[in-house]
C-alpha cells in the first residue's frame, strides 16, 4: 500500500495552511510533529477526505481518495483533534453505533467493541455514559473507534493529549503492537512518544515539510551538539540568549543548562546524548 | 437503518412529546363529554384539526429532526464522516426512519384518540361512519406529517442548526393556526401561508382551494430544499 500526496496545498482565505506539499507514505508508523498552527490538523483532515485540498489529491495506490470514496474509507481509522462524542451514549454504544457505520457486522461490532475496550483499559467502564467519563478516558474511548474494522490507514490527531503517563505507555505498546502492513499517521506534541514509536518523523512547519528521517538518523545530526553547563546564575542571561536551551535547573547558587551549540560552549560544558527535545528545539527553537 | 429507529424509539422525549399529546386529548374528550355531548363524535372527529396536528408538529420538531443536527452540536462528524458508511447512506437512513417514526407517532395518535373517544362516550361499538371518516383524514395526516419531516430534515440538515431549524419551520406552521380562512384570498400572502406549509395536510384535510396550484407547489419544495442539502453537503465533503 502506498499513500501519496501530490502537491497538496490548502488556503484559508489568503492564509496558506499548507503549501505545496509532496510526501510518500508506506507501512510503518510516521509522526508528524510541529509547532502550533503548523497545519498537522489541516494535512490530516485533507488526508482523511474530509477537506478538500485548494490544489493537488491524495492517491491511494494510484487512485485518488475522493473518487475513492467509500472504498478509501473503508480502510481509514480517523481519530480527530477535538474528538466529539455523544454525551448520553455509554462508550459501548457509542463503540458499536461507529461500528455499524463501518459497515461491521453485528457480531463482528460486538467482538471488537470487547477486545477494543479491553485494550484501552475501559471494559469496566463500558456501561457508563461517556459524559461521566474523565477526559483521558474519552480520548481512550476515541483511539478505540479509531481502530474498530482494523483498518490499515491510521491517522491519529494528537491520541496522547489528556492520557496519564500509564496510558501513554499502553498507546504506545497499541501502536508498535499494530500490524506492519499499517500505515500510521500520528501527531503529537510529546516529542518522546514519537521516539518509541515512529519509524519515520515528518517535521512540518508554516505549512511546509522540512524533512522526512528515521528517528535515530536525525538524533545522529545533532550529536556532539548538546551540552550541559553549570554556571552561576547571573551568567545563565548570557548563554540563554545566545544558544538555544531545552532545559534550565536551578541548583542553589548554579544553574545547570541544556544547549544546543555546534561548538562546545564554555570550557566545562559536558556532552550529552541528544533526545527528541533537543531536535525539537533545533528544528522548531 | 435499525440503528437509526433504535435511537429514536430510545428517545425519551419522543415518548414525552406522545403522553403529553395523548394526556392533554383525555382532558379534552371527558370536557367535550361532560359539556358538549351532542357534538362529541363530531369534536372527536376534528382531533387533528387542532391537538393531534400540534402533537405531531412538536414530534416532528422537537425529536425528530434533531438527528440532522445531532453531530455537528456534539462535534461527531470528523469520525461519522470518516467511515464507510457515515456519509450518504447514513443521511438516508436518517430520513427513512424519521418518516417511519413519524408515521408511527400518527397511528399511535389515531389509535388513542379512537380509544379515548369510545372509552369516555361508554360505547364499545364504533360507529362506522366515524371511524371511517377519521381513517380518511389520517391519510391525509400521514402524508402530510411525512412531506413536513423531510422538508423540516432537509432544512436542519443545510443548516445543521436545531434550534433555529425549529424557528423556521415551525413559524409559518404556527402562524397559518391564526388565520381565518373566511377571509383570505387567493395568492395574498396571508393565503400562501395558511396552504403553503402543511397545515391544511397536518389537520387532515386535502386543499380545497386551487388544489392543482399546491399539488405543483409541495414536490417542488421538497425536491427544492433536498436539492439544497445535497448541495451543502457536497460542499462540505458529506456525500
Ligand atoms: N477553518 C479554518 N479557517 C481559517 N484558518 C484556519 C482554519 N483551520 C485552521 N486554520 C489555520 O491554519 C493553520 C494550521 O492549522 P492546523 O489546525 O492545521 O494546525 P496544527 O498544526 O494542527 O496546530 P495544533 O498543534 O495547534 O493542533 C493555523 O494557522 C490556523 O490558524
Ligand atoms: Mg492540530
């Protein structure tokens, strides 16, 4: 399977959400990852056929999705960012009615509504209406609609947003857990869940896609460029505003930074293994 | 579709809006009795013309259109839209179990008035011409109650908007309650409302005036405002 989107670009009035984007997904989990407004949304909207794009399409092994139509859809597994949900549905109805929708059987809705809810943590929840439920546990509730038919198209806005670290760490174990004949598409904005799980890393940014890379080739550019100083405090003004810094701890009279700098900073800065953040901030900061 | 049937009959308010209607015909049925006995049959006979006509607006309404407007008030319809089947087929069954269930909402109306009727007048023999006119203005009932749901659904659906859906299409509806037929001529504005909006249809009653005016009138309309959502539905990627 092979998704393709061909010059892909999206306009807001005269706002470019988007421009000019050309990618190439295959099986395997990709993270999308990017600043506020960088249009994650908007490009996984238009993936899902749910905004039409102002030029270029999306081609699903050659075909494009929209005259695709139901058979894409059939495919697709779609979590959205601000996922809505009926208040007085328990999440076992709300499960089975998407089910329906998804053209499962009776019998198949009922058996994977189980199995889903089971994964997500929430069968003993099942039979409570889902405006009981916490905010975590709905967004749980919203990754297993996401999965019900098990498709092989995955497109998840930000499915970590509101889950506790335990959670986080289940999704994470769904995802790799997934078959590899899937295409995930996920954005976040917790940059180490992306280190567990993607196989590839698209960073976007205003609109545009600055680079497509596995995770550790990309940890690999920035090695020998993260430091930790410790300085006094009235130095830190000083190196703040001329590295760009993912981290500060203040210990006493001392604080103790994280930079980015090609160079080594200061005479006692030490190397550090470069993480998710610090690429974070080198590509973003 | 038995989705869709399912979650209206488990809507409480659908029953509520029924009880009511059926609550408010007793009252009315053993007042008629007590004060107006020698016109009971008749009075009877003209229930839709007022309480079932309004019972039946008011399920139409206030239950049975808000599924049109349902996904967009909870946000459902990224994922609604983004399944097989959440598109077209889902807006058509949509409409195929709201006219069903308005259509059972208008037998269990007749069958209540009939029952009230002859439980409060003591007599457990129908008289055969009564109830045979009844039936016949429950046809027209049902046609009506059937052509006001899609024209009120495909209104809620172009704006997906209940409230406001309720506003519109209830207005003209209860306004034409108002208006004296006695007074009125053909094509004022006053004439076009009392005919124009189902209200002769919703009380039972085929039109009398320029009936081959309004027999044009009503398909285009519905054909016309159906066009419409299938319009914006294009437009925003529902079908
Ligand atoms: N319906 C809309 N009308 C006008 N502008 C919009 C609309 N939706 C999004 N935008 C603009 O498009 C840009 C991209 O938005 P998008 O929601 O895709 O960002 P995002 O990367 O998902 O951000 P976040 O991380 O906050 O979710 C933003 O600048 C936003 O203001
Ligand atoms: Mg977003």
């Amino acid at each position: 399977m092979k998704l393709v989107f061909e010059n892909i670009s999206k306009l807001y009035g005269d706002f470019p959400a988007l421009s000019g984007i050309n990618l190439s997904l295959e099986n395997g989990v990709y993270g999308l990852l990017g600043p506020n407004g960088a249009g994650k949304t908007t490009l996984m909207r238009i993936m899902t056929d749910l905004l039409k794009p102002s030029t270029g399409r999306v081609l699903l092994d050659g075909k494009d999705i929209a005259l695709l139509g139901a058979d894409f859809r059939r495919r697709l597994g779609y979590l959205p960012q601000d996922f809505g949900f009926y208040p007085n549905y328990t999440a076992e109805q709300y499960l089975l009615y998407i089910a329906r929708l998804k053209g499962l059987t009776g019998f198949e809705a009922k058996k994977q509504t189980g199995a889903l809810l089971e994964m997500v943590g929430l069968y003993e929840k099942r039979n409570q209406k889902m405006k009981g439920l916490s905010g975590g546990q709905r967004q749980r509730v919203g990754i297993a609609q996401a999965l019900l038919g098990d498709p092989d198209i995955l497109v998840l806005d930000e499915p970590t947003a509101g889950l506790d670290p335990e959670e986080r760490i289940r999704f994470r174990g769904i995802i790799s857990n997934l078959s590899r004949q899937k295409t995930v598409l996920l954005s976040t904005h917790i940059v180490s869940d992306l280190e567990a799980v993607a196989n590839e890393i698209i960073f976007l940014k205003k609109g545009h896609v600055l680079t497509v890379q596995k995770p550790h080739d990309l940890l690999r550019e920035l090695d020998g460029m993260v430091w930790t100083v410790s300085v006094p405090s009235e130095n830190e003004r000083g190196f703040t505003e001329k590295y760009p810094c993912s981290n500060i701890m203040h210990d006493g009279e001392m604080s103790v930074m994280r930079i980015l700098s090609k160079q080594k900073p200061h005479n006692a800065a030490a190397p550090e293994r470069p993480n998710m953040e610090d690429l974070y901030l080198y590509h973003f900061g | 579709m038995r989705t869709e049937i399912n979650h209206i009959v488990r809507t409480p308010l659908y029953w509520l809006v029924l009880i009511a209607g059926i609550g408010a015909r007793t009252v009315f049925a053993y007042l008629d009795f007590k004060h107006r006995l020698d016109s009971y049959w008749t009075l009877s006979d003209e229930y839709w013309s007022r309480l079932g006509s309004i019972t039946v607006a008011f399920l139409i309404l206030l239950v049975l259109i808000h599924r049109f407007s349902v996904d967009y008030e909870n946000n459902t319809y990224p994922v609604i839209a983004s399944t097989a089947y959440g598109r077209k087929k889902l807006y058509f069954e949509r409409l195929a179990a709201g006219c069903l269930m308005a259509i059972l909402g208008v037998v269990i109306l007749t069958i209540a008035n009939i029952g009230i009727t002859l439980t409060i007048g003591r007599c457990f023999i129908t008289p055969t011409d009564w109830l045979y006119g009844f039936a016949s203005h429950t046809i027209v009932v049902i046609v009506g109650a059937v052509g006001y749901f899609l024209v009120s659904a495909f209104v809620c659906d172009t704006i997906s908007n209940h409230p406001a859906s309720m506003c519109i299409c209830g207005l003209p509806l209860g306004i034409s309650y108002f208006i004296n037929i006695g007074i009125i001529e053909e094509f004022d504005l006053f004439w076009f409302i009392r005919y124009g909006f189902f209200t002769e249809l919703l009380r039972g009653r085929w039109i009398s005036s320029l009936p081959a005016f309004w027999g044009i009138w009503y398909p285009v309309m519905i054909v016309g405002v159906f066009i419409l959502s299938i319009y914006r539905r294009k437009e925003r990627k529902l079908l």
